[in-house]
C-alpha cells in the first residue's frame, strides 16, 4: 500500500488537476445544456467530458509508468504513458466527431437557446477554469525543461519546449489550449445569438470547437506514436550530455553518443576516447566517475558507457553526426 502511494503521489500533477477540474466542468456544462437547449454549450460539455476522461487515464498512465523495471521487463515502464495516450487519443476523436455532427444539425435546424445569463456564467467560470489549467500547464513545461519563463513569454516558451516535456503535460497543455478557446467560441456564440439573434453561429461555434478537438487528437497521436517507436533526444539535450562527458578531464573525444528520449526520461549510450596511457584500472575509475556525473540528471534513466583510447582524430560534432 505504501508503495502504491509513493507511485500515485510521483503520477502527472497536470493531468490529475486538469481531470479534477474538467469532471466538475463538464457536470455544470452537461446541466447547463439540457437546461438552455444551447448547441455551443453541448459541445463545450463533450470537450470537457473527454478532457475529463482523457486526463483521467494519462494520470493513471503516468502512475503506471513510474514502476521500476523488472527481471521480465527491465527497460523500465516508461512507454505506458504513450499508449494510454493513444486511448485518450481515441476518445477525443470519437467526441469531436460527435461535436461536429451536432454542429451541423444545429446549422440546418437553428435552435434558439434559453436562460441565457445560466450559460453566459458557466461559460465564463470554463474559461477561467480552463485558463488556470493552462497556466499550470505551461508551469510544468517549464519545470520539466528546466527553462526559465514567465509573463508574456511563458505561452511561446511553452510551445517551444512542449516536445521535452513529458507526454501527459503535452496532453493537457494542448487539450487545455482548445478548451479555453473553446469555451471563448461557445461564449462569443451564444452573446451573438441572444443580442443579435445571429442563430447560426451556435452551429458554426459547434463545428469550430469539434475541429480543435480533431487538431489535438492529431497532434497527440503523433507524438505518442513517434514516442512508442523511440525517437532520438532534441539537439540540446544532446548538446547538453555531450559537453558534461566532455568536461571531465580525462575525456578528449566522444567516439559516438546515442540519447533515446523516452517520455521525459533518456536513455544515454557512448563511447567515449580516454587520454592514452591510462592503465584499465584509471580508466574504469574515469567511467565510473563519468557515470555518476550524468547519472545526477533526475530526467536520464539509465547510462551505458563504453570507453576507447584517444586515437588523436576529432570525431564529435553533432552538426555533421551522420545519425542525425
């Protein structure tokens, strides 16, 4: 039991607090729909009941991934996160379709919604909702990346560094992207339909917000499938492991180095060109030495390192390494 808490409590704390809040979300959406007869505010209601459903499975996901490798499988359980994403995947899609087969309905048959000031203030709480997710989303990019961000430039930071960040914070921080500006298209609408008696505008909010859901559910895809398969570090990480191996003083050049990206988690493997001279003992010392240095980063899991003697030729330059 207590080790089960320890693994919850190391779980995804994005996905569990986007999961806690789009549940009570799409409750409140779900009343307020069948109540005003609002097509923009049913699909406001999917999207947070797939968030809900999505968020809570990447926790769980996240949880699972956390186990320590085993004699049966000893790389770990790192790649779970990305097939529970793939499910997540899979539900958005299934509910973005839904959305958009509901916004076309409302296209051909406009329906005036009531209790307009009931949707207008579920609609308002989503969005400040949604947005503070966001907001701890982008946080946690942050975190994970180790880059330092804030204000205006917390959001372009967070595009930009998304891709090292673990699976289930992506998926929050795009799904969270298009639930705000979801819950802004469905505001927007029903403002329009009840002033302007612009009915039309529900269908086509309807339709905009089942659209978003189908770019997240693609771009998530991509990158768990990519990530299922093994894709290779980004450059700086790369850059980043490749100049620790090189600052102690008995490395003179790297002979190869291959980082697997895993999750937020890499699996480090070179070889690396010792100083001639050294007996096999000085240089097991300076492996090992090398080991612990790397080993210090929280986010690389497992290091494997074999080492050469310097054969006076320059070999490491990642601009021109051939596997890239």
């Amino acid at each position: 039991m207590k080790n089960t808490w320890q693994l919850i409590k190391k779980g995804n704390t994005s996905s569990a607090i986007a999961a806690l809040g789009n549940t009570g979300l799409a409750v409140i959406k779900g009343i307020a729909a069948s109540v005003s007869g609002s097509g923009t505010m049913f699909a406001s209601a999917m999207h947070s009941v797939a968030d809900a459903v999505n968020q809570g499975f990447v926790f769980v996901g996240s949880v699972l991934a956390e186990r320590k490798p085993t004699k049966k499988f000893p790389t770990g359980f790192g790649r779970v996160i990305n097939l529970v994403c793939m499910v997540a995947v899979i539900v958005v899609t299934i509910m973005a379709y839904e959305t958009i087969l509901k916004g076309f309905k409302l296209l051909k048959h406009p329906e005036e919604a009531t209790n307009f000031w009931l949707n207008f203030i579920v609609l308002a709480v989503a969005v400040l909702i949604d947005g503070s997710i966001l907001f701890k989303a982008m946080k946690e990019i942050m975190k994970e990346t180790r880059v330092q961000a804030s204000g205006l430039a917390l959001l372009p930071a967070a595009f930009k560094h998304a891709g090292r960040a673990a699976p289930p914070t992506r998926l929050v921080f795009y799904e969270d992207i298009v639930a705000t500006l979801g819950a802004l298209f469905a505001l927007i609408a029903i403002v329009f339909a009840h002033f302007f008696h612009f009915l039309i505008l529900d269908g086509i909010a309807t339709i905009l917000i089942g659209c978003l859901m189908v770019g997240v559910a693609f771009k998530v895809g991509y990158d768990n499938m990519v990530g299922l398969i093994g894709v290779a570090a980004p450059n700086e990480v790369e850059e980043k492991i490749s100049q620790l191996i090189l600052s102690d003083r008995d490395v003179r050049d790297i002979n190869r180095l291959r980082i697997l990206q895993e999750g937020r988690n890499y699996h480090v493997e070179a070889y690396i060109e010792l100083k001639k001279g050294m007996t096999l003992a000085e240089a097991g010392h300076s492996k090992m030495r090398i080991n612990a240095l790397l080993n210090q980063d929280p986010n690389i899991s497992d290091v494997t390192l074999g080492i050469l003697e310097d054969d006076g030729i320059k070999l490491w330059n990642p601009s021109e390494d051939i596997d890239k």
